[in-house]
C-alpha cells in the first residue's frame, strides 16, 4: 500500500522547513496512535474481527474511501485532519486480523516488529536530514519496485501459495518501503512547502505502516 501526492511549493527558509516538519510528525504521531486505538477497538469486537477476516477485499475498499478524500481535501482545515483520523482508525480496524493471529500465535512478535520498525525509522529519517545526496529518483524507481512487489503478492495469493515466496515478498517489501521512506522525508527537505504536511504525513505514515508489516511477516515466516 502506497500513495504519491503532488506537491508544490518549494520549501525556501529554516523557518518553513521547520514547521513543515513540525506539523508533518506531529500528524504521523498522533496518526500512529489513532491506528493503534483503531486495531484496540477492532481487537476488542469480536463481530467486528470476524467481518474484516471474512471480508478483507470489502474492508480495503471501505479503508481507503477516506484517504481518496483526504487527496481531494487536503489543504481544506479541519476536514483534512479529521479524514486523516478517520482513514487511520479505518486502518487500525483493517490490520486487526492479522495483529490478532500473530498475537495468538507469537506472543511478542507484534513488539519486535514495532521495535524494528521504529529503530529503522530513526535511522532512515536521519539519514535523509543529514545527507547531502539528491534522492529524487529514488521515487520513481521505489514505485515500480512496489507495484512489482504488488503483483507477486497476487500470484502468490491465488496461483503459487508458497510461505516461502511470502517472506522473500515481504523482505523486498521492506527494501521497498525503506527506500520510499527516505525518499518522501527527502522531500519534506527539499519539495513540500509549509502548508503541505497533511500530504507528507500520510506518505510517511503508510511508508512506516507497510514497512512495520513487512517486518511482521519476514519474523513471523522465519519463525514458522
């Protein structure tokens, strides 16, 4: 799962650049904890654990309803928070089936990959801040190694069923994502202007969402 929003302005003065990035983490923060109350919620309804198992496809089309509206509103205050809200509580509730089996079936797997997921985060952030390079096309070439993950992940779904072939997907996946995360925090840098940050934050909070199932699967495979 992935989203590339347009973006505008270029972000000119320290004072801009600082409150781009100001306004861009503090939505992922509070982004995070909304998907956590959400997967809470959903963990705690038992009818409503089983509907998204049961209706996976169905469920994503409902999740992702917001975030096509976010696209359309994202520069219109409040509405574009609160659909941000929205999608990543719809998120947490989508996610829930598959926290719930490790969970079951794992105790401690979710914390590792949260872990790993955090430490990575930092590094990769960091490393974008401090480095010099020029990681525009890193987006393009990221994308389509996403779309080719995507469509290894349906062959594998519906024509080779092979747990091995879902953990090497998975580790690409984290290549992938790893890469798209610097990427978008190279354009919080460089590309977007102060206004732009409810784009920027959903870039990075679906690079750090994909990227902390990935890890989930590689550990949870490997385990197996």
């Amino acid at each position: 799962m992935g989203v590339s929003f347009p973006a505008g302005t270029i972000v000119r003065t320290g004072a801009e650049r600082a409150t781009l990035v100001r306004r861009t983490y503090s939505l992922v923060f509070v982004s995070v904890l909304v998907t956590i109350a959400g997967a809470m919620f959903a963990l705690s309804q038992p009818g409503l654990l089983n509907a998204v198992a049961a209706h996976p496809w169905l469920s994503m089309i409902g999740v992702f309803v917001p975030l096509f509206l976010v696209m359309g509103t994202r520069n219109v205050f409040p509405l574009n928070i609160g659909l941000v809200f929205l999608f990543t509580f719809a998120m947490g509730v989508l996610i829930s089936p598959t926290l719930y089996v490790f969970g079951q079936r794992q105790p401690g797997l979710i914390t590792q990959a949260a872990t790993l997921t955090i430490g990575a985060f930092f590094v990769l952030t960091a490393y974008s801040f401090v480095s010099r390079r020029d990681f525009s096309a890193w987006g393009s070439f990221f994308s389509v190694g996403l779309w080719v993950v995507i469509g290894g992940m349906f062959l594998n779904i519906f024509v080779f069923k092979n747990a091995a072939i879902d953990v090497a997907l998975a580790s690409i996946t984290i290549l992938v994502f790893c890469g798209l995360l610097v990427f978008d925090t190279w354009r919080i840098r460089n590309v977007y202007g102060p206004d732009e940050y409810v784009s920027a934050a959903v870039s990075i909070y679906l690079d750090l969402l994909n990227l902390f199932l990935a890890i989930l699967r590689v550990l949870g495979g490997r385990r197996n």
